[in-house]
C-alpha cells in the first residue's frame, strides 16, 4: 500500500515552527507596537486580578503582582525565552514588554484620572475644613522622616548623596496607592480620608520641591532659595485661583454642558477639564497629580458631579490598571539578594518614622486621636511615584549609585503589599486608646 501521501516534510513544519517562535520572540520583532504589550498587560492583569479577587486581597497586589510576572523577575521568561531574550536595559525590554515609552505614558494617565476622580468626592468646603491641618501635619511628618532617615542611611554605608537621595524619595507617601487602596476598602468617602488627601497633597507640592532642591545640590552644591520660594508661591496661586476664578467660570460651564444631558459631550467636557488642569499644573511646574485633584474639586462644585464621576470611573479604572501594572514590571530586581536587607532595614526605619512624625504632628496641631491614629496608619508604609521619581533624577543626573532605581523598586512593592495591612491595624488600634481616653 502506497503511504507516501501520509509521510510529513519535517523540514517544512521546522520552518513553519522557526516562524511562529519569532512572532513571539520578543527580540526579534514582536513587539513592534504597543498593542502586543498592552494584550498581555490586560489579559494577565485580568487573570491574576481575578485570582487575588476570589483569595479577598486588594487588587493593587493583583496589579502589581501581575506586573513582577510580565517583568524580569519572572522565572517564567527565563524558562520560554533565550539565555539574551531578556534586555538588561530597562528603556528597551522589560520581561516580555518592550514599548516602555509608552507603558509610563499610559501609567501618568492612570495617576491623572485616579486623582481627578478623587478630587469629585471631595468639594471645597470639606477640603478648606482640613487646611492648615494637613499642611502642618505633612510638613512635620515629612521633614521627621527625611531627617532620620538620611542619618540612618548613612549609618548603613551610604555615602551623602546617595543617603539624601534615598531619604527624600522615602518621605513621600505615595498618593496613587493609598488612594486606590482606600477606594477599594471603601473608605474613601470617610471624614478622616479627607485628612489624608489633604496631606498627600501636601506631600506632592513638597516632593515637586525637593527634586529641584536636590539637582541644585547635586549639580551645584548648594540649594536654590529662590526656586523653592517660586515653587510655593506658584502652588498657592494655582490652588487660590482653583477656588475663586476656577469655582466662578469652569464650574457653571459644566453645569451647562450638563444640561443638554448627553453624557458624550458631559464626559468629553469634564476630561477636558481633567487633562487640561494637569496640563497647567505641568507647565508652571507642579505635579499632574495635582492639578487632576483640583479639577475634580471643580466638577464636584458643579450639580452633575456624581454623574461625571460615574461615566470617568470606567476610564480610570482602565488607566490606573496600567499603571500598577507597570509599576511592578519596571522593576529590574534581578540582584535582589545584593539589598535585601538594606531594603528591609529602610522600609522598616521609613514606616516608624513616617508613622511617628505624623503623630507627633497630630498632636501638635491637635488632632483628634482617632483620626490622627488612622491617617498615622495609612500615611506611614507606601513609597511609589514620587519616590520612584527622584530617584530616577539622581540616577540620571548622574549624582547617586545606579543601584539606587532598584532598590527603590523593591521598596515601592513591598510597602504596597503591607499598606492594606496597615490600614486594618487602625482599625483595631483606634478603638484600645479610645478606651484608655475614656
């Protein structure tokens, strides 16, 4: 019986099979856009999310553990791909994702939403009740923990740039964390979140003055008063014409736009609003962050708030996904062994810090006990975009060791992890030393 009709040309199949490697090799073009990227960000982020869901953790872990599995810490790359598969520069490849220009594009977005969609809960009058009690407890629990911090890492063998550096980046709560992981918890709408959000805020203008602080310090030798004095100036503005021109002229414009009721034109308007804040904010040289807050609080001053709030939130959700996500994949921890421990003795130094110093600062402008206790808790563990950020200019700039951006990486994941935890602690610590108070 003839057979040869069933014998395979194995050579052909070799050939086939070489070319569907290479459309998933990501070295040799298949991450030629960032839509390949982006499908795997989504479809990993959705499984593991899922599974984090179903387990009844945050699903920032999900995100960012989604993240660390998409990025070179993952074995998995190291089992499927090429002893060189994987890129040791991070603005090239990270893991399987290649297009990073874009992922930190697609991330600032997220914080942009994440924070004007926060800024619709919180109207000016219950931002104007917690004022100068968020500015006075940031700046001490801020310049508490940078003092310390910077003498301890200096004991732990850093030299002085690289110990400020690292003190500055560890002083600033990341805002992007602690607000997702209170919207999750549904804690957002609390009185004492209000607080929090008043010294994130706070936090932010600082942080905006401290990295140009320390690229005089680094580049010059000496701190430029007069840079400082137009950051603070220029923040007080911004937020003073927030309140008076901003309440008077964008406010009845929404309401306007809202009065058509068609919820295209409300939410293109209201994202309008959104990006264009943050673009003014950028421009005279404060945070995105920033100036995405103070458009929420616009749009929350207008009668069609909650519906702005609902049609943005998908958006938000979408970006703020990417974000995290990304955060987790842009951490080279391949040398995680090297600084375990200095990781570990600086997350612990920076926690007890951040959670004294804003204690103390509680106490000092009178806070009541058990709002001081809780935004004490939820203040003192998570580092991130900030932290991330003025490290990153060290590095740059070439001021501090390269060692630095990792170590900062591994720091900003493992607050994040023990920031939910820290946050139900409050929960049952506050009610032991209201008992004591009674």
């Amino acid at each position: 019986m003839d057979i040869s009709f069933l014998q395979i040309d194995l050579s052909g199949i070799s050939t086939i099979f070489e070319q569907f490697v290479s459309i998933f090799n990501p070295i040799t073009g298949f991450h030629t856009s960032f839509i390949t990227d982006l499908a795997f960000i989504m479809i990993i982020g959705a499984i593991v999310t899922l599974a984090f869901f179903k387990i009844k953790q945050p699903m920032i872990i999900g995100y960012l553990f989604a993240g660390m599995l998409l990025g070179p810490l993952s074995p998995l790359w190291t089992w499927v791909l090429p002893p060189n598969g994987i890129s040791s520069d991070v603005s090239e490849s990270i893991g399987i994702l290649t297009d990073v220009s874009a992922l930190n594009l697609f991330s600032e977005i997220g914080v942009i939403l994440l924070l004007f969609v926060i800024g619709i809960e919180f109207p000016y009058a219950k931002i104007r009740s917690i004022g100068k009690m968020a500015i006075g407890v940031g700046t001490v629990g801020l310049f508490m923990t940078l003092g310390v911090i910077f003498y301890a890492a200096s004991m732990l063998g850093l030299n002085s740039m690289d110990s400020l550096f690292i003190a500055a980046a560890l002083s600033i709560s990341s805002t992007a964390v602690i607000v997702k992981i209170l919207e999750e918890m549904g804690r957002i709408k609390r009185e004492s979140t209000i607080l929090i959000l008043g010294i994130l805020i706070v936090e932010d203008v600082i942080a905006v003055i401290l990295i140009s602080s320390l690229q005089s310090i680094a580049l010059v030798g000496t701190v430029s008063i007069e840079s400082v004095l137009i950051v603070i100036i220029v923040a007080i503005g911004m937020i003073a014409g927030t309140f008076t021109l901003g309440t008077r002229i964008i406010t009845p414009l929404i309401d306007r736009v809202a009065a058509t009721e068609h919820r295209e034109i409300l939410l293109l308007s209201v994202l309008g609003v959104c990006f264009g804040y943050a673009l003014l904010a950028n421009i005279v040289g404060l945070s995105v962050a920033i100036g995405a807050f103070l458009a929420g609080v616009l749009v929350a001053e207008s009668k069609s708030s909650e519906v702005s709030r609902l049609l943005a939130s998908p958006i938000k959700d979408m970006f703020v996904a990417i974000f995290f996500i990304s955060v987790g994949a842009l951490m080279d921890v391949s040398q995680l062994q090297n600084y375990i421990v200095l990781a570990i003795a600086l997350i612990a130094i920076a926690i007890g810090m951040k959670f004294g110093g804003n204690v103390v600062g509680s106490i000092i402008f009178r806070q009541k006990r058990g709002k001081a206790i809780r935004s004490a808790f939820t203040l003192a563990a998570p580092r991130g975009e900030f932290s991330i950020v003025i490290v990153k200019t060290g590095v740059d700039i070439g001021a501090v060791s390269a060692f630095l951006f990792p170590l900062i990486g591994v720091i900003s994941i493992i607050t994040a992890f023990i920031t939910p935890f820290m946050v139900r602690a409050s929960d049952k610590v506050i009610p032991i030393f209201e008992k004591k108070n009674v």
